[in-house]
C-alpha cells in the first residue's frame, strides 16, 4: 500500500475480531513510528502495553471494540509550555505513522480520548506533568467505519501577501 492509499483508506475503528496481533509486528510499527518529527530528537513519547488485569480497570463503553492489544501512548513533560507543546505535536505525529503503519498490513487502530480522565491516569499510574495523548486499541477491524468527508482543503485555506 502506498503513502496516499494508507492515509486516505485509514478509518477509526471501534469493533475488532478477537485474532491476536503478533506483539514482534506491534513493535516494529512503534519504531517505524519513531522515525516521526521531534524538535531536539528528544523522542517524547512513551508507551503501555495495557495488560488484562490494569484493561478490566478502565471505564469504557465496550471494552475498546475487543481489540486484544491496548496501549496508552504517552508524552513527556516540557519544561516550558512551548516544550510541552512540542512534545505533544510529536507524539500526535507519532501516532499517525503508527497508526498507518499497522494500517497498511492490515491491522486497525482506533483512538480514545478515555485516557484524559484522572482516574484513568491513575489507573496507569501517570506522573503528574505526562500527557495520555491516546489511548489505542490494535487489532484486526471486525467492521471498518465508512469513510468521512473532509471539507475541501481549499476552505481552510487562506493566502497571505
Ligand atoms: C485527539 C483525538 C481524540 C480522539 N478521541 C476519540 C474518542 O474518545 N472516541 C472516539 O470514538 N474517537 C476518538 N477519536 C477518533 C476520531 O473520532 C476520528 O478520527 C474521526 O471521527 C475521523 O474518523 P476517521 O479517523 O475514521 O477518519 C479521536 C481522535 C483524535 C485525533
């Protein structure tokens, strides 16, 4: 699959099958997805693999799709806002090469906001001043969301003199 294709066949997904991912394949898409932009190569993203016993904690609707791999992505306290700032702008980015990284094998991601609440960071056990930029649910898609349209790029675009 080519660049363009993986970016634009990419979907959110929120259903999984069961099938197990192979944790090598997991972890090759987290180094490829190193290879994202971050100002000072300072790599401000860290990961959790979310076991059984930490998943069963965490309030969610359905369980992340049944996604039998889960994991909180991570970024790094700054210590100024603009290094916070940045760190999370490289996670973002981070993420988005992982995600199509699994993509282009076949395997979905979703991303869940769920990890922004207190009690979940508690759950993980987060330091204060880290951020959980996603929790992410990995498996292969059971359904996959039909595509959403985008406004044309043009209106977000404005010319400057
Ligand atoms: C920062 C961020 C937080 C998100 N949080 C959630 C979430 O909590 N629940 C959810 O269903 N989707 C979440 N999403 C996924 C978006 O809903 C999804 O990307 C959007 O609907 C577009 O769909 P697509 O990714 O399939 O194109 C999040 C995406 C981002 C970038």
């Amino acid at each position: 699959m080519n660049v363009m294709d993986a970016i634009m066949t990419r979907r959110n997904v929120k259903l999984f099958k069961p099938d197990p991912v192979a944790r090598e394949k997991v972890l090759e898409w987290l180094q490829a997805a190193a290879y994202a932009p971050n100002h000072r190569m300072t790599e401000p993203w860290e990961i959790l693999w979310i076991g059984p016993e930490t998943r069963a904690q965490i309030p969610h609707k359905n369980n992340f799709g049944g996604a039998p791999v889960l994991l909180a992505v991570l970024s790094t306290p700054g210590s100024t806002p603009v290094d916070r700032d940045e760190h999370y702008a490289a996670v973002s980015c981070f993420l988005q090469n992982f995600m199509l990284a699994a993509h282009a094998e076949g395997v979905g991601t979703g991303w869940s906001s769920a990890g922004l609440s207190e009690k979940v960071r508690e759950l993980l056990g987060v330091e204060p001043g880290t951020e959980v930029v996603g929790l992410i649910p990995v498996g292969y898609p059971e359904v996959t969301p039909a595509p959403k349209d985008r406004a044309p790029i043009t209106a977000k675009l404005k010319e400057l003199p």
